[in-house]
C-alpha cells in the first residue's frame, strides 16, 4: 500500500524565508497529490492539487511540484508569514479512490 | 455558504459503551469520508461514500465500526464497546465528487476512559 512520509520534524524558519516542505510517496506514482493545512483543533483546509502530469503548481505565495522520478513533491511558501504557522499535510490519492495522508510537518515562521 | 459540520465537537465516555458521531456535509456533495487522527499523527482513513454506490469500508480498524448514510446526505459512524485505544480525533469530510479537493469539518474529539 501506499506510504506518504513527510519532515518527521517540526520545521522553524524566520520571517520573509521561503519555506520548504517535502513529501515523499514509497510505492505507486499517483495520480495527483494534494496539500492541506491544519491548525490546531480544527479540521484541514485544502490548498492545492497537483497532477502527475504537472511539474509544477503556483496560488499566490505557494508552489507545489511533482517530480515522479524522485517520487517528491516539494511544498513552497515564500515571503513566509508567521500567520503561515500550522501543520501541513501532504496526501496521495489512491486506487480506491480515497486519499492517504503523510503525517505532517509542523511549520513555525518566526517573527 | 456552511460547511461540513459534526457533532458533538467533545465526547467522553466510559471504555465499553457505544458512541456514535455525526457528520452533516456540504448540501449537493455525493463524496463523504470518514478519517481518524490520533495525536500527533496524520489522518488514518476509516470509510468512504459515493452516491449510491456500496461504501468503501476497507480502513475501519475492526467490526465494532461502522457508518450509514441516510438519503445521500447525513453520515453516522457508531462505534460499539469503545476502548481507549478508539480515543482520538474522528473528521469527517465531504468532496462534489470523488478524486476532488476535500472540505473538512471541525472533527469529534472522542476521549474513552
């Protein structure tokens, strides 16, 4: 089965830094993968979906990109806010149609 | 407009009675999903609806769950003789259809003692 694992860690970096996020998948090459960000106590939001054919995703301030080769795909928030502060989940979709989610990276930007 | 709702948003109870949870998803979306979260952990999926079609219930943990959707709309999970390995963050979530982005609601926090 598919396994999604994320930075086991939690990630600090200062304000204004671009930050990055890594998302690894073990097995299959999926058909998309997604991003979402959690806050804590409440349910994830989603943020982006990219495709396996699409090397690359950009909404405002983010940018995603699906390298099948290396079995990645790299989250990027530039220009980092400490508003941008929260857990992030990458998840893969899967064969029965439901998606597997990475454990997370907490990301704290510092002011 | 509203979003995924659930409820009760806190429940506890004693190790062996049953509980269910409940899921009002986003009106006119025919995907419903059913995740666990324990702390610190990434979102375990439990059961998956589509329209009318036969659930999906390849991650429920054992035969002391399960979940009925009522009319394509509303979702129940119930789990029987809880244990307090069952104590965690149950989310439900809902998608206009399968393979899209999901919405989540705010998540049962289900403590057994």
């Amino acid at each position: 089965s598919q396994k999604i694992e994320q930075n086991s860690e939690a990630l600090n970096i200062q304000e204004g830094k671009t930050a990055t996020l890594t998302c690894n998948y073990t097995n299959y090459s999926p058909a998309y993968l997604q991003w979402y960000r959690q806050d804590p106590g409440r349910g994830p939001v989603f943020l982006l979906l990219i495709r396996e054919n699409e090397k690359e995703k950009r909404k405002e301030r983010l940018k995603v990109t699906f390298d099948t080769t290396l079995k990645q795909s790299l989250f990027h928030i530039t220009a980092s806010q400490p508003a941008d502060s929260a857990t992030y989940l990458c998840a893969s979709s899967g064969s029965a149609r439901q998606l597997t989610f990475g454990s997370g990276t907490q990301l704290t930007v510092l002011p | 407009g509203a979003g995924v709702s659930q409820s009760p948003s806190n429940k506890v109870t004693e190790k062996g009675k049953d509980v269910e949870l409940r899921c009002d998803p986003i009106s006119g979306h025919t995907a419903l999903y059913w995740y666990r979260q324990s702390l610190g952990q990434g979102l375990e999926f439990l059961i998956y609806f589509q329209g009318n079609s036969a659930p999906d219930k390849s991650g429920l943990p054992s035969d002391r769950f399960s979940a009925e959707r009522t009319g394509g709309s509303v979702s129940t999970l119930t789990i029987q003789r809880t244990q307090q390995e069952d104590s965690a963050v149950y989310l439900c979530a809902s998608s206009p259809h399968s393979n899209n982005e999901q919405f989540f609601g705010p998540g049962t926090r289900l403590t057994v003692l």
